[in-house]
C-alpha cells in the first residue's frame, strides 16, 4: 500500500524522489522480514496468538476513537491495552485528526503465530524511516509526518478508502497560524472632521442675542459647521450636507419636513436634470460634433475658444431667464464635449490641460451675463419690484442694459484673463487644431437619427424656456419634456441617469444648503444680521458707509444658496440705509441688483449654474473658492468703478 502510495501520489511527493524511494522501501521490508521472521514469535506478545491474548478478543476493537466533534481539533486514538503494545510502537498513544465516519477500526483476529504482528511492526518501522527521509525531502508537506503513515496502515486494515488527515504537533515546517490583517481607518479625515465640529461647537457656545431666536443661532452654528465641511473635506460634499441635516432634525432646531423641504425647490432638480442632458449630449455624438465646430472655428488658441463659449452665453442669456438652465443645460454639453475632444478628462491627469480651464471661466462669465439684464435671472425682476417698492427707483429692461452694458462687456472680456492668470490651462494655443477638428467631422460621418432626436429635444427645451413663461410651462417641466423625449425614444436611458452620480450628489447637498439658508432667513436672523450692519454704519461717513454696505451685501452671500434668498432678505434693507446715507438711489438700486448676480461666484452654491460646473469634477474645491474670491474683487472695481463712471455719464448719479 505504502509502495502505491510513493508511486502514484500525485502531489505530496517530488517526481524525483518517489520511484527510488518507493523501491528501496519496498526491499528493505521485505529483506528484513525474511531474516527476522523466526525469532519474531518469542519477542512479541509473549509468545501468544493474538486471538488467545486476554488484551485482545475475538471481536474487541483494537482502536478505540472519539465520537465525532464539530471543532476542528486534533482527536486521540489510543489502543486497547497500552502496555501490551509499547514494544511495538514506542508510545501508548497516537495523535491524528478525527476519523470523518465517527465509527471504530476493528481488525480480524489472527490465530496461530504471530507472524502478522511481526510483519506490521517491520512495515510499521520501514514507512517511519521512509517518513524521514521524506520529510528532509519534501518539506512543508502534512503527509511527510510518520504519524500518517500509521494512520493510513490502520485505515487500510479497516478497509476505509478516505484517509485521515495528520495535525502536526510543534513542527517546524507546519504553517503558522492566519494571523488577523492590521485594522486601517477608512473613514473620514480626522484632521478636517475635527476642524468641522470645533467650528460648529465654539460658535454655538457664544450667548445667542436676545432679540433673536436661539433655534436660528443654533442653525447659524451648524450651518457654519457644514461650510466649514465642505471646505476641508471630512467626507464627499453629499454627504457632510446630508449628515448635517441630521444634526439640524436630531438637536430640534429643524423638523424633518423642513430639512428636507428643499426638495421640493425648482433649482436642485433643474441641476440634476440639466446633468442628464449633458450626458445624452456626449453619448449620441451631438455634443462631439458641435465642439468640433467650435474648434474648427476659433480653436486656434484657448482663449479663443473660451471667448466663443462665453460670448455665445451672453447673447442667449436675456432670452431664458434660468441660469441654470442656461448653464448646465446648453453650455455645460458643451464645455465637457469640447474638454474631451482635446483631450481633457476627470481623474486622468488632464483635468489642467483645458476642462479645468473652461469650468472655471464659463461659470464666472455666468453670474456676468445674469447681470446684465432683467430677465437673465430669474431673481432680477424681483429686485426691481423693491426697487421701486423701497426708493421709488423704477428700473425697466431697457434701463438696466445700458447701465450694465459697458461694465458687463469689460467684464466679460477681462474675466477670462483673470482665469488664465491664475488657473492657466496647459493647451494654451493649438494652430493644428481647427484641422484636427475638420478631420474627426468627416470621420464622424453625417448626423445620426439620435443626434436628430437629441437636438431636437434640447430645441424644444429651450424654446419652452425663452416663451414657457406666456403658456405656464415653468423650467422644470420643460426640461422634463425633454428628458421625456429621450427617454421613451432610447436616446438615453434610465439606468444611465442613475449612473449619473454627479446629479444625484448635487441634488444632495444643494438641496440641503438651500433649506437650511432659506430657514436663517424665516427665522429672523438675516433681519437681524442686516439691523446690526445698519446700526453700525449709521454713524460713518455717507461715502465711507456706501463702501461698507457694499461690500457686506456683497460676502455675506458666503451664507446664502440662493441669489432670490439673499435679495428678498437684505435688498431692501441695505437699499434703504444706503439711500438714508444719500446715495443716489437709481445708481445704488442698479449698482445691489447687479451685485446680486455677481455675488454668486464666491462659492460652488451661490448660483444655480454654480453646481453644473463644480459637479464636472475638473476644479478642486479650494481652488474654486480661490479664484472666485479674486474674481470678485476684479468684478466689485469693474462694476463699481468703471460702472460709476459710465453711470454718471448717463445721469444716473
């Protein structure tokens, strides 16, 4: 048996020591069993039969095992009388693992001499040595341990095909022990998650004034807090904003309905809808073919590109009053089709290359051209309705686009440069381009059916975004018509919106940063916040508090989500105090309105075509606030200074 076993095991033995071994073993038991059979009778057992020897009876089991056990550990085998059989094996007791079957091995008796017991003690030294020599042979194997040679002889006998396993015990070429991995953190950033909290804590243990609601003070605290979260990064922007919220329902400053009553606002869905636009714009191709256009047009340097793109979103921009829609639904496609085609991607390396770039641009030169006229933000008739309503200022479309005019179009133009100052792309000129472009246009071959059907969608969308308004039809659901069209056509699909991550993260933390500015408001603490600032610049100058007025108006909105937000809560009231201070009032009505625009490029949230562009992914968060915080500072000279000029030359100061 042992001799098959050397010959055919087919992994536990190395092909170069198994036929030798298998042989030498073999003569060697053989020749010692020759010469040692007569004198085995006198030496083992006493000179007795097994059959008439009182440790072993016609059917008395010769192994006894334990019952089976559902641990994985090493079970006893020990045989019936020990001290009769101690000469044979060297050891009363024998270790291998538990027998599968639970039932005991049972050998047949032997009558007469004893020549059966001295054959098995001779194999049973011949498979030790042969286990040795194994052993030094093969190592890191189980079945290289003598015990399994015993083990295997005694299942034999038994007639029991499955062989039992040896454990060894203390040998030194038995594995180790799986020792558990070594725990990582995985979770949010502890330096960040700590700046976060102390900044919500310390703030909410300063006293809370006493002509103010402690609920709103408690709301500012956590609203600073999540501010703070979206700037160092604890955890994805989604995520900070939805934990926030719990903070705000937990602690009882908000009811779940108002936490989560944003939801319901027309701006977040508008965002995420205009993402799902972006994506069947690049997927039928539509997107490609009209940035190849671009390119082949004014592709020969990147800003000249940048300038197609902006100057193009001025020019449509009094004709639909949602600069979200405007933004992430037509220009976004764009941005991300004409980023890729050069080359440009997110989470490549290449985000500097143009994307980054474009995003940043396009998105300033957006609250440029929401600024220039009355119905390019939705928000701008209202702050023409107090206008009127505060100071008696009466500002119609015409009047507000020849005071916005000069500075809009310097802006315009200057804004870019600021960007490429500071956040240079790396393709900076590409005279090949425009060939290029004219190359992959051919190879694209004429227009497809999806590219028919996504354009006429997106047409449809936007002319019911230019004269929706006369027919009742709001931004969103004609957006929805267009999302409908693709949809029931195949253009695009469902499970392609739900992929579309970027929208559903938006939706997110917008939406939570919207309920909460939108409460610190109904709770009196922007009233309040403004009444300070008024109080304080009572005393001051009239040019000296003008300035002040202006430029609080203008950073406080570090703590609005919402253009319409901001105005309806501070419009009026700075409006008032600055006219009091004798400011003109035509002037300083135009000079707020335009800032309520302007002001929207401070953050990521400050604007509805603000999420759109962050949500791209091609700008850091930190670089973002960065240059809008530059940015404002070129708009505030551009449209306070060179605007006061061009003002006074048409008598409005």
């Amino acid at each position: 048996f042992f001799f098959a076993q050397l010959m055919f095991s087919p992994a536990d033995y190395s092909n170069q020591a198994r036929p030798w071994l298998a042989v030498a073993v073999l003569a060697a038991t053989v020749a010692v069993t020759l010469l040692c059979l007569p004198t085995m009778q006198s030496l083992l057992l006493f000179g007795q039969p097994v059959a008439a020897h009182p440790a072993v009876s016609a059917r008395q089991p010769l192994l006894h095992t334990q019952p089976p056990s559902t641990a994985a550990v090493p079970h006893r085998v020990a045989f019936a009388e020990p001290q009769h059989f101690e000469a044979i094996l060297g050891s009363s007791e024998v270790q291998v693992d538990r027998r599968p079957s639970g039932q005991q091995i049972e050998l047949p008796p032997v009558a007469g001499p004893n020549c059966s017991a001295a054959l098995v003690a001779l194999l049973s030294s011949a498979t030790l040595v042969a286990g040795l020599i194994l052993r030094r042979t093969r190592a890191q194997s189980l079945r290289n341990d003598p015990r399994w040679v015993m083990t295997t002889l005694t299942a034999y006998a038994a007639g029991d095909e499955q062989i039992p396993e040896v454990v060894p015990i203390n040998d030194k070429t038995a594995k180790a022990a799986p020792v558990a991995p070594e725990y990582t953190w995985k979770g949010a950033k502890l330096k960040p998650l700590a700046i976060t909290l102390a900044v919500g804590i310390l703030f909410s243990l300063i006293p809370c004034p006493a002509t103010l609601d402690p609920k709103a003070w408690n709301l500012l605290a956590i609203f600073l807090s999540t501010i703070t979260g979206i700037i160092t990064g604890p955890l994805p922007l989604g995520a900070v904003a939805l934990l926030a919220l719990g903070v705000t329902i937990l602690t009882g400053t908000l009811t779940f309905a108002q936490a989560f009553s944003a939801m319901s606002s027309e701006i977040p869905w508008l965002i995420a809808l205009a993402f799902f636009f972006a994506r069947g714009f690049i997927k039928t191709g539509l997107g490609n073919r009209i940035a190849y256009q671009f390119v082949r047009l004014f592709g020969k340097t990147s800003l000249g590109l940048t300038y197609s793109l902006v100057f193009s979103e001025a020019v449509l921009a009094p004709a639909i009053p949602s600069v979200a829609a405007r933004a992430g639904g037509i220009f976004l496609p764009l941005v991300k089709a004409l980023s890729e085609a050069c080359g440009s991607r997110v989470g490549d390396g290449t985000e500097r290359k143009l994307g980054a770039y474009l995003c940043l641009t396009c998105f300033q030169t957006s609250t440029i051209s929401s600024a220039m006229f009355l119905t390019a933000m939705a928000a701008n008739p209202l702050s023409a309705k107090l206008a009127l309503s505060t100071v008696g200022a009466e500002i119609t479309w015409g009047s507000w686009a020849l005071a916005a005019s000069v500075p809009g179009i310097l802006s315009l133009i200057a804004i870019p440069l600021v960007v490429y100052i500071l956040y240079p792309p790396e393709m900076k000129s590409s005279p090949e381009a425009p060939a290029q472009a004219e190359k992959k246009l051919e190879e694209m071959g004429p227009i497809t059916m999806d590219e028919k059907i996504m354009g006429a969608s997106l047409l449809t969308t936007v002319g019911l975004w230019v004269f929706g308004a006369s027919i009742g039809v709001g931004s969103v659901p004609a957006a929805l018509v267009g999302l409908g069209t693709l949809l029931i056509s195949g253009v695009l699909t469902w499970g392609e919106c739900l992929k579309e991550t970027v929208a559903w993260d938006t939706l997110t933390w917008f939406g939570a940063l919207i309920a909460m500015a939108s409460y610190l408001n109904s709770m009196g603490l922007i009233k309040w916040f403004a009444g300070t600032v008024t109080a304080l610049v009572g005393g001051m100058p009239a040019g000296l508090a003008t300035v002040v007025l202006t430029l609080v108006y203008f950073y406080s909105h570090y703590l609005f989500a919402s253009g319409a937000a901001h105005i309806g809560a501070m419009y009026a009231a700075f409006l008032a105090v600055a006219v009091s201070l004798n400011a003109p009032p035509m002037a300083m009505a135009l000079l707020l309105a335009f800032l309520s625009n302007l002001m929207g490029g401070l953050t990521h949230y400050g604007i509805g075509s603000a999420p759109p562009y962050y949500g791209t992914g091609y700008v850091p968060l930190q670089k973002w606030w960065a240059v809008g915080a530059v940015c404002s500072v070129a708009n505030l000279l551009i449209w306070a200074g060179v605007g006061g000029i061009w003002w006074k030359f048409l008598g409005l100061i």
